[in-house]
C-alpha cells in the first residue's frame, strides 16, 4: 500500500514497513492514549537514511527496543548506534514456532489461524513475562520510544496488547489495533515480491482480530485483567505509566 494511502496511525515510511503510532486509541476515565510518545514497528534492517531521520529527529525517538531472538538481530541487524537513542534488546522469550511440532496453518480457515495464534500467544505471554515488565518500565518514563520485532506483529502485538489495556483501551480497540499489521504485512510483501519475486509458498500468518480477542479473553480468565498479569510479571508503574500516556 501506497505511503499515500495507509490508515492515520501509519507513520508514511519507505523501507519500514508497519510502523505506526500508538496514540489515539479512547482509553480510562474518558482520556486518550497521547499520539507521538510510542510506536510500535517492524524491524529496521531495511530502512533508508530518509527512514532512520524519520525515526530519530522528527519523531524524536529516544528509546528502541528490540524483542527479538540474537539470531535474528545478527541476521537482519539492529538499529543503528545514534547517540540520542538508548538500544534496549529486550527478548521477548518463546519456544520457536517451528519446534511445536503442529503444523502451520497456512492458507486454513480462519478459525484455524486464530486458534493457531492464540496458542502460540498466551505461550508467549507466559515466557516472555520478564520482558514485558522490562519494556513497560521503559515505556513508562514517558520518552519517545519504538518497540519492534520481525514483522511487527505477534510479539510486538502482544506488548502493545498489555500496554493498551492498562491504559483502559478495550478489548475491542486492542484487536484492532493488532489487526492494522494486515497492513504493513501487504506493503512488506509487495516491496518483496518488487525486490526479489514472489516465492511458491507465502509464508507468515495474517492477524485477524479475533486471534487477540481471545488472547486477552483467556489472559483474563486466568490472571482478572491484562494489568494484573504486568503485576504478576514484576510491573508496578502502571500508575505512572497511566498519567505519562493519557489526555
């Protein structure tokens, strides 16, 4: 999808491609997430220079951190050394997909994806607790930040899934917020095909809504709220977190 045409929480980009505010979302009490202090993003291995000002000075990020496995920040890199920006590799720990030993529901139903997918997230939300806590901290000193994975969408989702709700967004507003990676993943997949042609088999799920429904749905059976489980994790700034991101 054309920059010119992405939805208003799109940050317009040329090699990066799902990165976006986010701000705007209706939150607790009637206030609003602030827009312009968080993002939320793919990784940065293939921006530009134009990308890279974008980030640093006009979206003045003070703060990046970076939820995926070491191998895969040595195989597509990090984000540069910029010493008006703090690097936080933060790993958000999980089994490896590929290891589960359940087939990978490509090109299935839906309901197969969604059902796919929350197994594989609330495995996440239960591994990667520490650094959830560790990224809401940062989060929570109110300085512009990024955080990103791969593709911007499952672990990054799952953060920012947590990060809303204690800000009292709803259910609803989460997943579509999740859902919007739809979008960067189209505009990732046509920048491949332009670049290196389109493969046989198109691997990578879709993000339907409905899959981080039911996430946040089971993480409140088991913990009450989304808040209480960044309590369970070590997180005890949800307050600060709360009067730094809301208006």
């Amino acid at each position: 999808m054309s920059p010119d045409f992405l939805p208003p929480q799109f940050i317009p980009t040329e090699q990066i491609f799902n990165l976006r505010d986010v701000g705007g979302w209706n939150g607790a009490d009637g206030a609003k997430v602030k827009s312009g202090i968080v993002f939320r993003s793919d990784n940065f291995g293939s921006a530009t220079a134009a990308d890279l000002d974008r980030v640093v000075n006009e979206l003045g990020i003070r703060h990046v951190i970076d939820l995926r496995r070491h191998e895969e920040l040595e195989a597509t890199g990090r984000f540069p050394e910029i010493d008006s920006v703090t690097f936080h590799h933060l790993e958000l720990l999980h089994i490896k997909w590929e290891l589960i030993g359940v087939d990978y529901p490509s090109g299935s139903a839906e309901s197969e994806i969604v059902r796919f997918l929350r197994h594989r997230y609330s495995g996440m939300l239960e591994a990667g607790y520490q650094s959830i806590s560790d990224s809401l901290d940062v989060i929570a000193r109110g300085e512009p930040v990024v955080f990103h994975c791969m593709a911007g969408k499952d672990r990054t989702g799952i953060l920012a899934a947590v990060l809303l709700s204690i800000l009292g967004v709803s259910d609803d507003d989460i997943a579509a917020d999740y859902e919007l990676s739809n979008v960067g993943i189209a505009r990732w997949r046509a920048y491949r095909d332009a670049t290196w042609g389109k493969p046989e088999i198109d691997g990578g799920l879709s993000t339907p809504a409905e899959a981080m429904r039911q996430t946040i749905a089971e993480m409140n059976d088991r913990f009450g709220s989304l808040e209480n489980y960044a309590i369970a994790a070590g997180f005890n700034k949800a307050d600060l977190l709360r009067e730094r991101l809301l208006e």
